[in-house]
C-alpha cells in the first residue's frame, strides 16, 4: 500500500508541532521525489532590519552545502532583508538545485550570508505556509542528510528559530504506528 507523499508530510508536521522551531521546513522523500512542506512564522522582533537591500531572483530551490533554502513565486518577491542568524553551516553536502514547483509565503534563508529575505507585507510572527516538490529526485540526488537543523534568528526576548527536518521516508507500518501514537496522545489531554 503506497500513502500520498502529502499524507505522510501531514502527519509528520502533526507529530512535529511539539517541536520547538518556530518555522519548520519538512522535507521528505517518497515515490521518486522530495517534498517539503511549512508550518509556523518568525519573530522577526529579535532580528536586525537592513534596508536598501531589495532581493532580484524568483527561482525557489535549497543550497544544502550553504544551508541555503528559497521559496520563490512569480507574484511575491521577497523584499525585506533581516540579519542576526547563527548555527549550522549546513544540511547536505549538495549544491544548488532548484525546485520542481512552490508556492506559498516568498522565503529567502542563507545563514551564510546572514541573510533572511520575508515579503514586505509579512507580519511579524503570522504563519508563512510553504511547499514545493523536486520531482525525481531523491534525498542522495539532492545532497540532502536526514536530521533535524535548527538555527537561532535574533537574540532577547524575541529570539526565534527556523528549523529544516530532513525526514527518510516511513514504511506504512511505521506510519501505521505513528498515527495510532498521535492519537493516543490526543485522548490522554
């Protein structure tokens, strides 16, 4: 029995919303392509605002050697440029690649270069929904490592972090088990 790649990626970010990450990019792998799916926002409170520094590329794709990750549409660019990123220098050994489809919130994340791009019509802590596909490609194609990265955005009070999990695909059994873990979990609160 084979499960939807959005089905597994849905029940992966349930289980997930305990996690920590203020802004969580799943990436998952299943049927001959990678997926990845956003849940949450950013504190953008914590964080220094530059300006002057408009952003020039529509093209959404990952740069794991460089920890880079961009969700680009051709209506929304984003615009407003903010610093102050610290942690992992990457999550893969792979070079850029680009996205076989996105939509969603216009993201631009290089911790590299210190770099977070959101839409200048972006609140600060609203949700930033976002998803693509890289269709046949898999995690080994696209120089992707499975684990869970997570990087600090500002400092203070308002400190904040955006992580990527890099999540193998689950056999049905698995998922089987996972799902039955969520919902004993759900009946206990």
């Amino acid at each position: 029995m084979r499960i939807p790649s959005k089905a597994i990626s849905l029940l992966l970010l349930a289980l997930a919303s305990s996690s920590q990450a203020a802004l969580l990019i799943t990436f998952s792998e299943f049927s001959g392509n990678v997926n990845y799916l956003a849940s949450g926002g950013i504190d953008l409170a914590g964080m220094t605002a530059v300006s002057g520094t408009p952003f020039s590329t529509s093209t959404s794709g990952i740069y794991p050697v460089a920890g880079g990750f961009s969700n680009q549409t051709a209506t929304e660019l984003p615009e407003l440029l903010y610093t102050g990123i610290s942690g992992p220098t990457s999550f893969g050994s792979g070079g850029q690649m680009l996205a076989s489809s996105s939509s969603g919130s216009a993201v631009y994340f290089s911790p590299n270069e210190n770099h977070l791009y959101v839409p200048s019509t972006y609140v600060s802590g609203n949700t930033l929904p976002m998803s693509g596909s890289y269709t046949g490609k898999t995690f080994a194609t696209l120089g992707l490592t499975p684990g869970t990265y997570t990087w600090n955005l500002g400092t203070g009070a308002h400190a904040d972090t955006l992580s990527i999990a890099v999540v193998p695909e689950p056999s049905a059994p698995l998922l089987g088990a996972l799902g039955a873990a969520a919902l004993l979990r759900r009946r206990r609160r």
